[in-house]
C-alpha cells in the first residue's frame, strides 16, 4: 500500500520524538511549497508539493540524510513515479578560520518511474562558504534526470545567506546547469529568497526564474514552460 510522503515523515517523527530529543544530532523537516523549483525548474507543472526530510549531522562533521517531495514531471513524460527521493552522505567542517568545505555525494531516486532512460541520478559535490558567501559545483556521474548520454553534466551555483535580524534572512542565488552533449538543454537560473524563521517554523517567499529554452522545458501535460518566472512561497518546519 502507497502512503503519501507527507504521512510517511510525520509517522516516522510520531514514532521517535525520544531518540529525537536525546540524539541532538538527529533532526526531521515537513513542509509544503506552492511550486516544487529545483535549479529553476518547476518538477510538480507549477503546482504545490508536499516535503519532508530526516538528517543526521555528527561532531566529526560527518553527516547523511534523506528527503523527498512530490513531484508531477516523471507521470508527465509518461512513466508512473510521483515521488522524488533524494539520499546523500558528506563531510563538512572549517578547514581554515572562516572557510568551511563541504563535499559529498547526492544520490536521486525516482521509485517505480517506468521510463526508458532512468532519471534517477548520482551526484558528486563541492562547496566552499567564506562568511555569508558559498559557491558549490555538482557533478553527475550518470546521466542527468534521463536526458540520454548527460553524463559528466555540471551544475555551479553562487548564493549567500543574509542575516536581517529577527529570524529574517535574504537569500540571492544564481546557478548554471551545463547538460553534456545537449546545448539546448543547458541554462542559467537565479532566485530572490526572503524567510523569517518562527521558532524552527520558517515561512518564505521567492522570486525564481531561468532563462531556458521553452522547448526544452515545457511539460507534456498542459503545455507549460517549467522556467516561467514566477513566484514561490513556503513553509517548513523543524524539529
């Protein structure tokens, strides 16, 4: 029997709220967005999704976790997938005062999506923060989300984390998706964050956009340009 992602994260919280509270390290995250954007690009046909998430960050700073969403696109093309989950596992920590690297691996998993190319993909990372600054670069040891012989594609993004005071933070961020052999498909996306954090409840709001060809990014299913401009808003919380 299929449970929704939202049911499945609230029963595992439900389940363990001990644990939780005696393994410090060890934190959940559900929330809802009105538009699911990854690097600029709508996965749910501009529609809202549902999202949770369980991470585990050690002192050594070793850290692995998972997460999922829902998701429109892999039915869309016509497989039969409507969840996204995402798993990774990575080191972070301060190499010299005031600059912390971060690198790992992101593995993303479509259950049961039927399509002929798998999307499911394999991510190594990098990332490196000088104060409120972090520039990271993705790379794909499989083909990118199904796009057939992406292999070796690479994403580079820029953001920084604001701090306004009062719990409020604005986020800018700028990225660039190279797919391998495929021009058309390659493009620059970039967002305005603004959230402000209630007690582990954050509510944001984002201006998100691309400049993609519509071509290569309109969805089957209502003809809809996935890196249209426009407005995101949502809400998490973690415990």
């Amino acid at each position: 029997m299929k449970k929704t992602l939202a049911v499945s994260v609230l029963a595992i919280a439900a389940a363990v709220p001990a644990f939780a509270q005696e393994a410090s390290p060890l934190t959940f995250n559900v929330g809802a967005v009105s538009d699911y954007r990854y690097r600029g690009i709508s996965q749910t046909r501009l529609k809202p999704a549902l999202q949770g998430g369980i991470d585990y960050a050690a002192p050594s700073g070793f850290y692995a976790g998972a997460w999922g969403s829902t998701i429109k696109w892999i039915k869309d093309a016509g497989g039969d997938a409507d969840v996204e989950i995402d798993v990774y596992g990575g080191y972070k920590a301060e190499v010299a005062k005031g600059l912390v690297l971060d690198v790992g691996l992101l593995q993303y998993v479509y259950p049961s999506h039927e399509l002929g190319i798998s999307p499911d993909t394999l991510e190594a990372y990098a990332a490196v923060s000088v104060g409120p600054v972090t520039a990271k670069y993705s790379h794909s040891t499989t083909n990118l989300f199904g796009i057939a012989d992406s292999k070796g594609s690479g994403y580079f993004d820029l953001a920084a984390n604001v701090d306004l005071g009062d719990g409020m933070t604005l986020t800018p961020h700028v990225g660039h998706q190279t797919v391998r052999r495929n021009a058309a498909a390659s493009y620059t996306d970039y967002s305005l964050t603004l959230a402000k954090d209630f007690s582990g409840l954050v509510v944001s709001g984002a201006v998100v956009g691309t400049d993609a060809e519509k071509a290569a990014y309109t969805s089957a299913a209502g003809a809809k340009f996935l890196g249209k401009t426009g407005l995101v808003l949502g809400l998490k919380k973690t415990f």
